[in-house]
C-alpha cells in the first residue's frame, strides 16, 4: 500500500514541477512592457530611424539620438528605464523577442504598402490653389 501511494506522489510532484516550470517561464516582471506596446514603440522606433536615414540625418551623438527616443517614449508615457529593462528582458527571451519583431515587421510592411498605395499622399498648394470651389462660405476680414 505504502509503495502504491508513494508512486503516486512522485506522479503528482512531477506533474506539479513541469506546471510550476511552464508558468513561471511566461511570467514577465510587472516592470517589463507587454508585447504589444513593445512592438508599437519599436515600430515607431524603426519608422524614425527609416525617416531621419531618408532625409540624411544621421546622429551626431548619443544625446541626439536619445532626445528622439525619448519624443516617443513619452508619447506612450514609458521610462527609459522601464523600455531599457524590458529590452534586456526580451532579449533573454529569445522566443518572444523574435514573436515581437515579426509583428514590427509585418506593421512596418503594412505602413510601406499604405504610403505607396497613396494612403498618405501630401495636399500640394498648387493644387490645391486649382480647387474651384469657394471651401470657406463666410466673407473673409481681417483686423489689425
């Protein structure tokens, strides 16, 4: 009876061990980004870096580049420090990581077809000097 029950146990610890070590594997630090808003800060990240390279920016310094960073950084209202401890703990996790920059990529794709399906096309004053139509009904005043 004894042998019985003791195998069971072992059965039961086993099987306790392997739920333990499967959840605490996919548990992240309450510090630690989700991977949503890691995947948008990092889009928008990658979108900087694309815009300033296009334009012949490059950074002259550190300092500059993190006067950038923190523009969108603040625009999600996340620390430096929290966004530096999560990328540390993201890319510990390798898995993950590599889960969040397919969907940077799969965004940063979708952003490209948009822009040159004319998603986001400039008005360009010229043309818009050709618009016939008066958009503005009431008579125009100016005061000093």
């Amino acid at each position: 009876m004894l042998k019985i029950l003791s195998k069971n146990i072992g059965k039961y610890l086993f099987i306790f061990g392997l739920i333990v070590i499967f959840v605490s594997c996919n548990n992240r630090p309450k510090c630690v980004l989700n991977s949503d808003d890691m995947t948008e800060i990092l889009t928008e990240m990658h979108k900087l870096d694309g815009a300033l390279m296009e334009k012949g920016y490059t950074y002259s310094s550190d300092s500059t580049k993190l006067r950038y960073y923190s523009f969108i950084l603040s625009k999600y209202d996340v620390s430096k420090a929290n966004f530096d401890s999560s990328l540390v703990w993201y890319t510990k996790n390798p898995k993950t990581f590599a889960t969040i920059y397919n969907k940077v990529v799969e965004n940063l794709e979708l952003q490209e077809k948009e822009v040159k399906s004319g998603k986001y096309h400039f008005i360009d004053s010229v043309e818009l000097a050709k618009v016939k139509s008066d958009i503005w009904s009431k008579k125009t005043q100016y005061k000093l």
